[in-house]
C-alpha cells in the first residue's frame, strides 16, 4: 500500500490550491480547448457503473404468478393482482388484507410459498399508504427488513430489497436506497431488470446528484464500489449560472463544490484498506487523478497519475488516458498531451460524446504545437459532432466555428495544399478543396482557383474565376497604355463590385454566423501575442473576403492615377457606391465614411 498512501498523502497537498481557478473564457462554438472547464474529467451516469456479463433473472415477482383455482395463496394472488395495476378509484383494501390473513392460515404451504405471502403482506402496507403519510411506509419497510432476515428464496429477497430501496427513497433517504440499487445492478441472479435498476439509481440521483450525496458522503465508504460511485458522482463536471459579458443566459464553469474534496482525501485516507489489492490502488489512483483534475490542480493530477505503475491496467482506460492528456494540455506540455488524447480517439470502448471531445482536443493540441495539417484533419471531425452532449459530458454546441475559421484563414495555402496531398486519398476532402480555391482566388492565383472548383463540380465559380483570370491579366499588363490600362482596372473592379459574395466569400462554411467568430479583440483565450496575431488575422480575413472593398481599393488607385478624366469620374462614382453598400459588420466605418466624403468633394469640383 505504499503507492496507495503517496497518493493519498500527495493529493491532500492539492487541497491548498484550491483557491487558484483554472479559470479561462468559455465559448460556446469556438476554441473549446481553450477552456479548463473543456478538460475536466468525463462526466459519469449511473449506467457507467454496470459491469459486464451480469447474470439475472427473471421470475415473477410475489402475488404475480399463477392466480387460478380456489386455493388461498391463489386467491391472494388475484386480489393482490387488483390493486398491482394503475386504478382511477379508491380501492377496498380489507379484502386484500383478509386474502393475506386466509393465506396465511394455510397450514400446507410450502416454506417457498410462505415466504411469497410474507412479502405480499409487506407489500400491501406500500400500496395502500397515501401521498403525505408515512406510517405504513415505515411499516411495510420494518416487514422487508425481517423479510430480508429470515427468507431464502433468492428471487424474492431481490425483490424485497428493490421495494425497501424504493421506500427508503419515498422517505427520502437517498443514502440508503442509492447502496441498495448499486448492489442490485451488478448482482448475480438480481430479479430486478437492468432497466428497473438504472432508472431507479437516474431517479434517485439524476445526473446532478442533488445534495444528499454530498452531506452523506461518508456513508458510501463501506465499500469500494460505493465510494468510487459517490466519489465519481461528486466530481462530475456541473453547470452553474456565471455571468459572461459576452453571452446571454448562463454559461457552465467549475461550481463552489470543490470544498468538498478535502472531504474526499481525508476519506480515502481513513478507509484505504477498500483498496488493498493491486488493481485497487490503480482505482484509487484513478480516482485522486479525478479529484485532482476536477479541483484544478493539473500539476498535482500529473504528480498522481506519475504513482500509478506503468505496467497498471487502468492506464489504458479511456478514462486515465483523457486525464492525463488534459493535465498535459492545461499545463501548457501541449506535445505530451497528443498520444493520450489519441489513444482516446482510437479506443473501441467510449461514447460517441467522448470521441468528439478527443477530436477536439487534438484540435487545440495541433493549433499549439502548429502542426496544421494534422489540425486540419482533426477539425474536419469537428463536422460530425453528436447532436448533443447529455449530463454536460464536455458541453458545447453541435455546431464550431473551428474548422471555417481555420480554413477560410488560420491554415496557410501551403498547409491546406500539403493536407491534401497527403490525405485526398483516404478521406473526403471536398470541403478544404473548396476553401483552398477560395483562398486562391483572393491571392489572386484565379486560374488555379478555377481548376480546383471545375474538379469539385462548382461550375459557377470556376466560371467566374476564369473570368477574373482574364481580366487581373489584361488589368496588369506592363505593355498597355496608360489610358487602356485605367480602363481594364476600371472593368477589373466593376466585375468584382458585382459579383458581391461569389468571389472571394467561402458561401460554404459559415452559414450566415460568420461575425460570431470574429471576435479576437475580446477574447480572454489568448495570451497577448496570440491575441494580437489573430486580431490581424481576423481584419485580413475580412478585407479578402470583402468584394466591394477590394473593388474600393483598385478603384481609389485609379482616381489617384488619372485625375480629372472620363475614367476618373466613373471610378470615383464606382467607389462611393462600394463604399455605401459595405455591410457595418466590416468595420474600418471610419476609414470608409472619409472616403466617401473625400470622394464625393472631389466629384463636386468645377
């Protein structure tokens, strides 16, 4: 137990970082990775704590067998079977009370049957208390506790324990009720259906656990399975109201229940004797990397999964292996943090949810370590999200800004054309092909740009790229005129002013929301380089993207060019209009109100 007490002892250590909060803008759709509350551990429902291969049965439960003929446990059977069914009336229980007493009196029944009559006697009490009144609850329960006593017909003391969990939790006793329907669901030849157990533990403890498990939490340490339940409920990921100034509504972060972990850790260490064999310590190992990870400690959540010996099982767990890639991650050891997160994404055994967060990770992971064709692979994932994420296992939107922002102007052209090349082959790739002749076409390389789009069937705006292709060429000749040269810039700008959204706006990647994604200049996300880097990116993506802007600028140049002449007065008309019909969301307002006043006082000159 040597290993088991450094953990122990090291993790109580962590319980003086608890008023640090790994504390960083959370957004809904838009670098998640960015966020510590993204890395907490995977959230656990009640249906991760069954085991596999369970062997139950399925007998009728007592007073539901057999009900013909004249014999008093028969009989008690029918009445009994009377009020087991949903009634819309009040229900005469003295004469289901006196088929118990005529069972009973029979002096030929087996111990079997006996024992059937017993818990149908205990049952009755159940059903005939009223909503407010406890007193034949408190009875029934005193009947299946002496049931459970003295029976020995196995199907009917899983039965009888079922209904005592069911009454403890009637009473209100969570505690009690929750041990019972754990023991239950991972109990040979248990008479209760999986499903009766699962909702049962779902109705009892839900997702959010309520509060009784936290007040409670010493009576779940009489087991290892009950206090790795307990344990694993306390420190799922919660949602609480924080407000975000750049949000409505709330937003989820790390709740006030962190106090309680030093509860936890002075647990564990009374009661590690739960833990004493080999694959125990793992599991407390596993369960002090959760604590650790959940409190905001990821230095001390390395320290621990450090203890645990290489050759361990539980190191392969898509549990230990998200832990440990997100202490990696928000300890800034952003290179480490890969292998976990893939072998995450590789395991047969996880949910869809926890895959996309692994998907996600290794998103964040690439964009740190700038390994852009790997991030481009991952973030095309990103468009295959689950439609939603239950219990705030990892919450974020069905839909990111993640793979459009990183296409349309985070990956550099010879990243996307280095992705493509490598990966063309094995996956479907039409999406970047799109955004890669996009990107072309606004670094003016438009034959290349129509190539692309003709082998992607965009016929349209390979067209229209062929088109520019022409007239960027004739609008840059060196042998031209002056005046002929004027002339093919003027027609150069007046194509791209009329064709607003079809040359140089990526029409399949935003869906309407690309503003939502601009928005560096308030991001908490960012260190101050980063921050002021993706500032510029932003502002160049929107000047490239922006036709009646581009179409501004060259039309300017030829104003400046050409003075007071035919072509000067058409192009500063052309500009003033480009400059009017620019959407407000573009910014630079006050750059494009100067020029159309300069513009429109330079038309007005004699």
């Amino acid at each position: 137990m040597k290993i088991g007490r450094r953990l122990l002892r090291y993790s109580a250590a962590l319980l003086i970082c608890f008023g640090v909060a790994w504390a960083c803008g959370f957004d809904w759709s838009l670098r998640e990775y960015f966020s510590a509350r993204f890395w907490l551990p995977f959230a656990r429902q009640v249906a991760d704590f069954e085991k596999t291969d369970v062997n139950r049965v399925s007998e009728p439960f007592a007073g539901m067998g057999d009900s013909r003929g004249d014999a008093p446990l028969a009989k008690l059977r029918a009445a009994y079977q009377e009020v087991s069914q949903p009634i819309n009336e009040p229900f005469d229980f003295s004469t289901l009370r006196q088929a118990s007493a005529d069972a009973r009196a029979d002096s030929s029944l087996s111990k079997r049957d006996r024992e059937e009559v017993d818990l149908i006697d205990a049952k009755i009490d159940m059903r005939e208390h009223m909503p407010g009144e406890t007193e034949l609850l408190f009875r029934s329960k005193s009947k299946l506790e002496q049931f459970l006593n003295t029976a020995q017909t196995p199907e009917f003391l899983s039965e009888a324990r079922g209904w005592l969990a069911h009454i403890d939790l009637a009473l209100g006793n969570q505690t009690a009720a929750g041990k019972i329907y754990l023991d239950e669901l991972n109990r040979d030849g248990s008479n209760l259906s999986r499903d009766t157990v699962l909702t049962s533990l779902s109705r009892a403890y839900g997702y959010d656990r309520g509060t009784q498990l936290l007040e409670h939490l010493d009576d779940y340490f009489d087991t290892a399975e009950h206090a790795a339940f307990a344990i694993q409920m306390v420190t799922n990921p919660r949602q609480v109201a924080v407000p975000n100034p750049r949000f409505a509504g709330d937003q989820p972060e790390i709740d006030s229940v962190v106090e309680a972990y030093g509860r936890i850790q002075g647990l564990l260490a009374r009661h590690q004797d739960l833990w004493r064999s080999e694959s125990g310590v793992s599991a407390l190992g596993l369960l002090s990397l959760r604590t650790a990870l959940r409190a905001g400690d990821p230095p001390g959540a390395l320290k621990i999964a450090a203890m645990i010996p290489a050759d361990a099982a539980i190191r392969s767990e898509p549990d230990f292996q998200w832990m440990l890639g997100s202490a990696y991650f928000l300890t800034h050891n952003f290179a480490a943090a890969e292998q976990p997160l893939l072998n995450v994404y590789q395991s047969a055994s996880i949910s869809p949810e926890q895959r996309a967060s692994a998907v996600y990770g290794l998103v964040g992971v690439y964009r740190k370590t700038n390994n852009v064709v790997e991030e481009i692979r991952f973030a095309l994932g990103l468009t295959e999200l689950p439609a939603g994420f239950s219990g705030f296992a990892i919450s974020w939107s069905s839909f990111t800004f993640d793979l459009s922002l990183l296409l349309d102007a985070e990956a550099p052209i010879p990243a996307m054309e280095e992705f493509l090349a490598k990966y063309a082959a094995t996956i479907d790739v039409k999406t970047v092909k799109y955004a890669l002749a996009v990107r072309l076409a606004r670094a003016d390389r438009y034959e290349e740009a129509a190539r692309i789009f003709e082998s992607i069937g965009a016929p349209e705006r390979a067209e229209r790229m062929h088109r520019m292709d022409g007239l960027y060429r004739e609008a840059n000749r060196a042998d031209l005129p002056a005046k002929k040269l004027l002339e093919e810039k003027y027609a150069l700008a007046e194509y791209i002013a009329s064709n607003q959204d079809r040359l140089y706006f990526n029409d399949t990647l935003w869906s309407g929301m690309q503003n939502y994604a601009l928005h560096a200049d308030q991001g908490s996300e960012f260190t101050k380089v980063e921050r002021q880097a993706q500032i510029v990116l932003e502002r160049k993506l929107r000047d490239d993207q922006e036709e009646r802007w581009r179409a501004y600028l060259i039309l300017r140049g030829i104003v400046q060019e050409s003075g007071e002449t035919e072509v000067g007065r058409k192009a500063a008309k052309l500009a003033i209009s480009c400059v009017r019909k620019i959407n407000p969301r573009f910014g630079r307002s006050k750059e494009l109100i100067r020029a159309d006043l300069e513009l429109s006082t330079w038309l007005r000159q004699p």
